[in-house]
C-alpha cells in the first residue's frame, strides 16, 4: 500500500480510538471500525489483531460488541473457514440501532442510582455538621434529576 495512504488511513485509525476512549467505549473499538470501514475487503480477525497489534481475543471481544451494535457484520469468504468482517457504512443506523441503545441502558442505570442515593439521603437526620453536606447533596441530586428528565426526553425523540 501507498505510504501516504497508509498514513492517511493509520491517522483515522487513531483518531477514531481516540474518540471512542472519550466516550468511554474503548480505544480498540473505535480502531477496529475504522480498520473495517476503510478496508476494501473483509477482514479476519488475525488480520484486524495483525494491523493493529492486538491480540486476537481483544479484537474478538471487540468485533462481538460491533456486531450487538450492528456497526460490523460477519460475511462469509468462498473458500475460507475464517471468520470475515466488514463494516456498517451508514453512520445513522449504528447510531439508531447501536449506539444509542447502549448509551440509554448506561442512562438508565444512572437513574436507578441517583434515586438509590436519593432514597439514602431522604429520610436521615443528619448531625448538625453532617446537615449543611447533606443539603448540598440534595441540591446536587435535584440538578442530577433535572438533567437527566431532559437527557430522557432527547433519547426519546422521534427518529432516535
């Protein structure tokens, strides 16, 4: 391959690892899709492990969590006993069907705990030294509440 596409292609390879590790979904995942997404042709998973110096159980793992996504799909290669993988080119499906999916079961957990806290702080009376943190807390959970009522309401928009 061209060194300068080469580099072109390694650069997005990072960057998306980059973007996906501040979502906090890994770097490795976001590697793997723009590995894929970039590749012309199906990759294995000894390849996919080879380009980005991985092991192959982490690109397994990974390639399993694209799928659930509906990001990266298994395709079969005539004559060949590997499994292949290409990627998802429409950014919206992932979007719809994958990613946001993921994020609205990570939101809901976060409801449960802020009402778990909620609950914890509710009914206690605290200390005299203990009441103006456990104020401080309520008011922060209300603002958890806010938010998240709103984050709710933008999950559930028509299209999403």
């Amino acid at each position: 391959m061209n060194k300068k596409l080469l580099e072109a292609r390694d650069n997005i390879i990072e960057s998306a690892g980059r973007t996906t590790q501040g979502f906090g979904l890994g770097r490795i995942i976001g590697q793997l899709y723009a590995l894929l997404f970039f590749s012309p042709s199906p990759l294995s998973l000894d390849q996919m492990a080879g380009e980005l110096k991985i092991s192959k159980g982490s690109a397994s793992t990974n390639i399993r969590e694209l799928e659930k996504w509906g990001a990266a799909c298994k395709v079969w290669v005539k004559g060949d006993r590997k499994d292949y993988y290409e990627a998802e080119v429409d950014f919206f499906r992932i979007l719809k069907e994958g990613i946001l999916p993921f994020f609205r079961r990570k939101f809901d957990s976060s409801l449960v705990t802020a009402a778990e806290s909620r609950a914890i702080v509710a009914g206690q009376s605290f200390r005299e030294q203990d009441r103006e943190l456990a104020e401080f807390y309520r008011r922060r959970l209300d603002l958890m509440e806010k938010a998240q009522a709103r984050m709710s309401l933008l999950l559930k928009l028509p299209g999403f």
